[in-house]
C-alpha cells in the first residue's frame, strides 16, 4: 500500500470519510486511498489521504486549504 500511494496528508473534518472521497475525487487525476486514524469524540476525526502522484497531493493540499470551512 505505502509504494502505491507513497505521498500523504493528514486532516481533521467533521465530514464523513465518503464525503471527503467524493471531494478528493473532483480533484485529482491519479489514485488515491482515504483511511479514517482516529475519531476525535467531538464530533471530528483524523483523515489519512495517500495519493499515488505528488502533484495530486500538492493540488489536493491547496483545494483544501482555500476550501477550509466551507466545503471540506
């Protein structure tokens, strides 16, 4: 699993697991994997995002920090 999508990023959402997938889906070209780490108990939980390209990881960072809020 880790070579096939060598390149990650952590978030915390209150967003289902099959929201985000839907999210990442739109934007990025390659494969990807989500995998929920941890719940938080207030509501939220840790999301693993692995990409297999770096440039869809980089793509998806930025959406989402201009999204952070609104829709993810």
């Amino acid at each position: 699993m880790v070579r096939a999508y060598p390149y990650g990023v952590k978030i915390k959402t209150r967003k289902t697991p099959a929201d985000i997938e839907a999210w990442v889906m739109e934007r990025v070209r390659g494969s990807y994997y989500v995998m929920v780490q941890e719940n938080l108990g207030d509501g939220r939980q840790t999301l693993a995002i692995f990409f297999a390209e770096q440039d869809d990881r980089d793509a998806f960072k930025a959406a989402y920090r201009r999204s952070k809020g609104k829709s993810a």
